[in-house]
C-alpha cells in the first residue's frame, strides 16, 4: 500500500471514526466514509491488548496484504478505518480475508 493511501494523522482517524458508518464482527470493525479525493485512503488500528509488539505488527502486516487483496484503492474513493479485534488471532489469514471482504461491500 503506498504512503500516499494510509492515512496517518490521528484527526483523520477520529474524523472517520466519528462521521462514517460502522460495520462490525468477531475480528474487524470497519468504519468508512466518501472523501473527494478520487482514491481510497486506509487506516489499520491494533490495540496493544492483543499482544505485544511483535504481534500487533505482525497483524498489522496481514491487515495490509488482505486489504490489498480485497480493495481496489485506485478505484473507489473512502476514507476507511480497519481495528483489529480479539477475535483475529482465533482465526487464521484465510478465514480473516473472507471475514474483511464481508465487511468491505464500499
């Protein structure tokens, strides 16, 4: 995912979080809204409640290869907030995309 595609700023974060629309499972929530920027913009969130370091940045990384999978970034045009939940790590990577791709119907 190029820079230019995540979004960084925690404004943006609570903005989005703030006055898009929410979906939800075990492992995702997804929080989503239009932007004017002609692409999609993406921001991962783990909690440090599920591991340490090295596990929520290894999650972060298996956020960023479904979502590179399962959204056309250049194509559509949301700003979009994923959290990861406790549930992720009950799950294997497979099992996760398919949860995520239900939830990202943009």
């Amino acid at each position: 995912m190029k820079a230019i595609n995540r979004i960084k700023k925690s404004e943006d974060f609570a903005f989005t979080i703030k006055n898009g629309t929410a979906k939800r499972n075990g492992s995702f929530v997804v929080h989503y809204r239009k932007n004017e920027l002609g692409y999609a913009r993406i921001g991962i969130s783990v909690s440090s409640k599920l591991g340490c370091a090295v596990t929520r940045n290894r999650i972060k990384r298996q956020m960023r290869a479904m979502i590179g999978e399962v959204i056309s970034i250049e194509t559509t045009s949301f700003d979009v907030v994923i959290v990861a939940k406790n549930d992720f790590l009950n799950h294997g990577y497979e099992e996760n995309k398919s949860l995520l791709a239900q939830l990202i119907t943009l």
